[in-house]
C-alpha cells in the first residue's frame, strides 16, 4: 500500500510540473490561448515590406497590439490585419505607418493618434498609411542620378 502512495504522490507532482511548464511556456511566448481582450483593425499599405504576423504595433513606443495577418487584396495592395487591446481606442483619423526598429532591424507598425472624436470600430479600417521606406530603391535613386 505504501509503495501505491509514493507512486500516487510521483505522478501528481509530475503532472503538477507539466502543467506549470506549459503555462510558463505560454506566458514568455507570449501566446494568447483564450482569445484575450483585443478588437481587430485593418489597414491596406501600398508595400508592406518585412511586416510579418506577430509583429508588434506601436503607439507612443508603447505595444497595444500584434499584426495578426497579411494578405493581397483585389487591388494588389497589402491588406494587414492587427489586433489591439481592448482599453486602447484608436481615432478614425489616426495613420498607421511601417516602421524599423534600428537600422537594418524588424518591421512594426506605429500608429500615429489623430485628433478626431471619432473613433474605429472592431472591424474598422484605418484610412491613412503609410508605406516602408525601400531603402535599396533609394540608393538605386541616388547611384543613377534618379534623385
């Protein structure tokens, strides 16, 4: 009987344990398993060069939202699909724009505040874009005196 105890006791820590690696796991990546409180934007960019889903969206150098989604549209421009905290409300005249961070680093999108009362709804459409700076186009530019 004792040794059935022991063995009772093993397995509940050990099945303890992988439950509290997994919701570590979870936590540090950061994942949403749940759903999480977010409302979801859109916003179409003429290119959206190096934005890839996961990618952060910024206000203010602060998070408030991840690109859930990339696609092309009928009308060959990027379409981006982002969700954003639910206690961050974005004005119908904000503009979104592709930013790096550093100088050769990854792509997010920042949000610039508008000063409109209005404000997007969940499955709204940010109207102003703003697309990458292709840096290579502008050296090209520059190299054959197209500047």
């Amino acid at each position: 009987m004792k040794k059935f105890d022991i063995e009772l006791a093993v397995g509940f820590f050990l099945i303890i344990g992988i439950i509290s690696l997994a919701y570590i796991s979870v936590k540090l990546g950061k994942l949403e398993v749940l759903g999480g409180n977010y409302y979801t934007v859109y916003a179409e960019f003429e290119k959206a060069g190096g934005v890839k889903p996961g990618a952060a969206v910024e206000i203010a150098g602060v998070e408030v939202g991840k690109v859930k989604s990339l696609r092309l549209d009928k009308n060959y421009q990027a379409y981006v699909e982002m969700v954003i905290n639910t206690n961050v409300k974005i004005q119908e005249d904000a503009i979104a724009s592709i930013k790096t961070k550093g100088l050769i680093g990854e792509k997010y999108i920042q949000i610039t505040p508008g000063g409109s009362d209005k404000i997007i709804s969940s499955g709204g459409k940010i109207r102003e874009t703003e697309s990458v700076v292709d840096i290579e186009e502008l050296i090209s530019k520059y190299v054959f005196g197209k500047v």
